[in-house]
C-alpha cells in the first residue's frame, strides 16, 4: 500500500503513443540530463556519478540502465530493450536516493551486497516497489541501475538478502563503516 504522503506515484512518464516512441525516449533523456547531470547527486556524502560504458553510448549508458532491461540475460550492451515500467519512472532513483539520505521514510531500506567483484549499496522503497542500484567505487558512488520490482520473486529475493545484510551486521546500514571499507575498484 503506497503511503498516502509518498508523490513519485504521481511522476510517471508514460509513453502516449508508440507512433511517437522516439520522440518520447528523446524527451525522456533529456528529462534524464537535466535530471542527473545539471545538480551533482550525492549519497550519505558520496558523490554519485553516471556510467560511460560502453564508450560510444557516453552518458546513455546510465539512461539506458535506468530505462532499459537485458531480458535475455545476455549482459551485452547492445541486447538491452526498452522497458516501459521503467521508462515512466526515470525520475524515480534520484528521488529514491534523496530519501535514503534522508532517513525520514520509513519505507526506505538501504544495505549492501556482492555481485561477482562488485559491492554495491542497495536502496529499496518497499512501498514503491522500486530499488536503486548504486556501485562502490573509490571516493564515489557509481549510478548502476534502478527498476521496479514487477516479478514477486525478485521482490521477496531483495526482502531475504536485506534481512540476512541486517543479521550480520546486527543493525541496518551503517554509513560510516560501509563507506570507509575498500570498495571494488573496478569501473573506475
């Protein structure tokens, strides 16, 4: 149930028209520049910065990791397809990450994981069923990605591996000592 003081149900981008797609993801990246490169983005003092990898997609490469998903699972670039879901909700990760600073929504979970080499710093708005993906690197964060949880398993998955984060740790994020540890150094 979406808390009734919660307003990033109310900012959804939806595609009017597929006749006009083009115009519409258009619009949308430059909603997604003015949005996460005009203002530096920061988490608990971190600054957070976009993905330019592969090279030729240069700042694309976040919008398209925010808008897009690898439903083969093939992890190329180039296999990404637009998924709606997450098209309308590009503003959302910003947002998403201003209130995990904040710490006044109590719908807001931060902990971190492992995937292969990378560690990186989850932040999941259970009312929302959204999560932003945010990748540890040396004195920055790096924008990995950030979808809405349509599949109940991926949602129940993230629940588990929270509580697991929070019985190991004995207590929830702690920014201090996740921040100060040696983050993976690849990607930088």
């Amino acid at each position: 149930m979406v808390d009734s003081t919660c307003t990033l149900n109310e900012e959804l981008y939806a595609c009017k028209n597929l006749d006009d797609y083009i115009e519409y993801e258009n619009e949308l990246f430059d909603l997604f520049l003015k949005i996460y490169t005009n203002d530096q983005l920061h988490f608990k003092g971190m600054p957070i910065r976009l993905k330019y990898f592969p090279p030729e997609y240069s700042e694309k490469s976040s919008f398209y990791h925010l808008t897009c998903e690898d439903f083969e699972y093939s992890h190329q670039e180039t296999e990404r397809k637009p998924n709606f879901e997450r098209m309308k909700r590009v503003t959302w990760p910003r947002k998403i990450i201003e209130c995990g600073n904040d710490e006044k929504c109590h719908h807001i979970k931060i902990w971190e994981n492992s995937r292969g080499n990378h560690k990186n710093i989850l932040i999941l708005c259970d009312d929302l069923e959204y999560v932003v993906v945010l990748g540890k690197r040396n004195n920055y964060l790096l924008l990995i990605t950030a979808y809405p949880l349509t599949r109940p398993h991926r949602k129940k998955t993230l629940l588990k591996e929270y509580e697991n984060y929070i019985n190991a740790n004995n207590a929830p994020f702690n920014t201090k000592n996740a921040l100060s540890n040696t983050p993976s150094t690849r990607g930088r």
